[in-house]
C-alpha cells in the first residue's frame, strides 16, 4: 500500500536516524496496518493498526521526538 507524504516523511526521518523504517500492508483480514523493521530487515512485535500508535512507539526516542515534532509543525503551518 501506498503511504501517505506525511507517513513517508516521517519514515524519511527513522531511517537516516536510526535505520528503521516501517511499511503499510493489509492484513489477512484486509484491515491496514502498519509494520515496523529494523535495519536487519526484521519486524519488530507487532503491527500497529493506528499510525498514531505506531508514533507514539517511534518518538519514545527523544531524538526521534525532535524531529517529528518538527515535521509536524511544518506540516500544519
């Protein structure tokens, strides 16, 4: 699935800080979600059915939380 620019910024953002990056998939029951990898490629937990969890759990870094916070706030400018 495709992602959104804000979704896209934001995993722009993960992956030249820390190498991370997550996808946007529907599950086996067609519900979107949310799957987060690390550098290696491997999924970490669980996906997550609500970008705003999936924020949540990224910006518990506080460099991640900088960042973020600033693309949201040139976003809603």
């Amino acid at each position: 699935m495709m992602l959104t620019n804000f979704e896209e910024h934001v995993n722009s953002i993960i992956s030249e800080t820390n190498g991370w990056y997550f996808d946007k998939v529907q599950d086996e029951e067609g519900d979107v979600c949310y799957r987060l990898f690390d550098p290696f490629g491997d999924q970490n937990g669980d996906a997550f059915y609500d970008f705003e969890d999936l924020l949540d759990y990224i910006v518990q870094d506080d460099i991640m939380s900088d960042r973020i916070a600033e693309l949201i706030s040139l976003t809603h400018d």
